[in-house]
C-alpha cells in the first residue's frame, strides 16, 4: 500500500474541517489515529482481493446496464 505524505497546507486544511466535528467524533478521530499509529503495518495486499464477487444479483449484465440508465 502505498503511503501518502501531506504538506502543511493539505493538513491544515484537514484540521479547518475537523474543527467542525462534535467532541464524540473528534474522540473516534483521534483514536482511530493513534490505533493506525501504533499498531504495526498489516499486509493490505490482500484488501483488494475482497471486493471480487461482492456484487450478487440475479440479473444479467444487459438487465443491470439498462436498470442503469434507465435511472
């Protein structure tokens, strides 16, 4: 997985919008972080891998494409 590093600027932006969470979602916030934080790099190769055959449905792909656009 790759990582991404932020620049000041992105991270104040970040924290602009967290200001506005309620102090019970701040504290999720924050947890959440230091859980990232502190637990070790998992192997994520395999998070992908999940998502194949998600979708289930008894439609055919023409029926799901005109269910589609007919929306």
């Amino acid at each position: 997985m790759a990582v991404i590093t932020l620049n000041n600027s992105s991270l104040k932006k970040y924290l602009d919008l967290f200001r506005n969470f309620d102090v019970s979602s701040k504290r999720k916030l924050i947890e959440g972080l230091t859980q990232a934080v502190e637990e070790p790099e998992k192997d994520n190769h395999n998070k992908v891998a999940a998502f194949f055959g998600a979708w289930e449905d008894e439609r055919d792909s023409d029926e799901i494409i005109r269910d589609i656009k007919s929306a």
